[in-house]
C-alpha cells in the first residue's frame, strides 16, 4: 500500500503519512493514479450533494471548490503550462521548452484554466441538478487511466517528471484498470468514451506538441475529466 500513499501525496492534498521512497517507487506511484482518483471523485461527489441540498448551483461550486482544493489546482497548473507551449509550438522546439519551464503563467494559460474551471462549473450543474452523483464520483477515476497509456505510447518531450513514468505500470496494471473501468461502466456507461478520450488527446499532444511531458499528463487529466462529464451529461439526456 506504499504505493497508494505516495500517489495520493503527489496527486493530493489530503493528510496522509509521510514516507521516503526511492525513484523506482516514487515511478511505481503511478499504478495507483486511478484510485486515487476514487477518493477524489468520492470527495467531489459528496460536496456536490452537500451544496445541492440548498440548490444545483451551489452544489456544483461547492462540487468545483473542493475538486480544486483536494488536488491542489495541480492538473490546472498542467493544463496552463501546455496551453502556453501550444502558443509557442509555431515557433521551434526550444522555445516550446523554453515556455514549459517558465513558472510565469502567460495569456492562453489564464484563459485555459479560466474556461476550464466554467466548464467544469456548468457541467457539474447539469448532472448534479439530475442528481448524476455517482456519474460525477467515477469521473476522476476514470480520467487518471489515462496517464498509465500515454507514456508507453508518447515519446518524452524532455528529461523530467513524465519521463520517470514511462516503464512504470505493467501490462498487468493495464488488465485490472481496464477491468474496473468496464465494471465502472455498469454504473456509469459514458464511461465507455474514456478509451477515445485517452487516444484523442495523445493524439493532439504528439501532434501539437512533440510528445508527452508531467505538464501533459495534468493537462490530460483535466481535459479528460471535462469531456467525461460532457459524456456524462449526455448520456442523462439520452
């Protein structure tokens, strides 16, 4: 269980035990990233259904503060740096890289995060006004499937934290995340998309940016959480 709490350490800011792993574990983490993300959609779901026993709205900020908060507005802070390299990716590759490892945030990040925190609000109004609580809490799970893929389908964009993952997660990590993810589905069937989502997103990433980076896979995870709650949304209206 080492390795759950070292995942929950670097994906979260909840309280937990503190360790010290060697690289080789810290990598290991990885394989834990989709349980982490049942504890963050369990907190998520139940905030939401705390703040919509006034009304959907406050659910649903409530639902969107404490995602932020659980997690540290960290996959926002990837999601920001990737929008900021894709501004600069006309350029050349030095200055793509040069653009990730500014801690300044630019134009496109501000604007990013920005749509990113509205999309997430107006999406989690709408399921949780259909009281889609369960869809919500398997968001987050099913989104953190998505780092174990692409850093054996990527190359990497630079020698850095994404890199470390690249041999971590087994093919039999695979097997049982893909398992729960079609048992997840029985509960949840707009989680089905989730396997385009993933091939989509490497896709524009090795497109757009050359390749995967830890900037990547926090940006994949929000992009994915957005696009799985959309499906959600229309699933419930099918």
């Amino acid at each position: 269980m080492k390795g759950l709490v070292v995942a929950i350490q670097f994906l979260t800011r909840l309280p937990t035990p503190r360790i010290t792993v060697s690289s080789e574990e810290f990598a290991a983490s990885m394989r834990w990233f989709p349980a982490v993300g049942l504890i963050v959609g369990a907190i998520v779901a139940a905030g939401g259904w705390t703040g919509a026993r006034i009304d959907p709205w406050t659910g649903a900020l409530a639902a969107l503060i404490v995602w932020v908060a659980v997690t540290g507005a960290l996959h926002l802070d990837g999601l920001g740096d990737i929008a900021d390299a894709s501004g600069a990716a006309h350029k050349d590759r030095e200055r793509l890289l040069g653009v990730l490892g500014d801690p300044h945030v630019g134009g496109f990040a501000v604007v990013a995060i920005a749509l990113q925190l509205i999309a997430k609000l107006v999406l989690l109004h709408a399921l949780i006004e259909r009281e889609a609580f369960i869809a919500v809490a398997l968001v987050p799970f099913a989104a953190r499937i998505g780092p174990l893929a692409w850093p054996r389908a990527l190359p990497d964009l630079h020698a850095g934290l994404g890199s470390r993952f690249r041999n971590a997660v087994r093919p039999a990590d695979f097997a049982i995340w893909t398992m729960l993810l079609l048992a997840a589905a029985w509960a949840s069937p707009s989680l089905l998309a989730a396997p385009l989502v993933f091939i989509l997103w490497g896709w524009w990433l090795l497109d757009r940016i050359g390749g995967i980076s830890g900037d990547g896979h926090g940006a994949g995870i929000e992009i994915a959480e957005s696009l799985l709650l959309a499906a959600a949304l229309l699933w419930a209206l099918a």
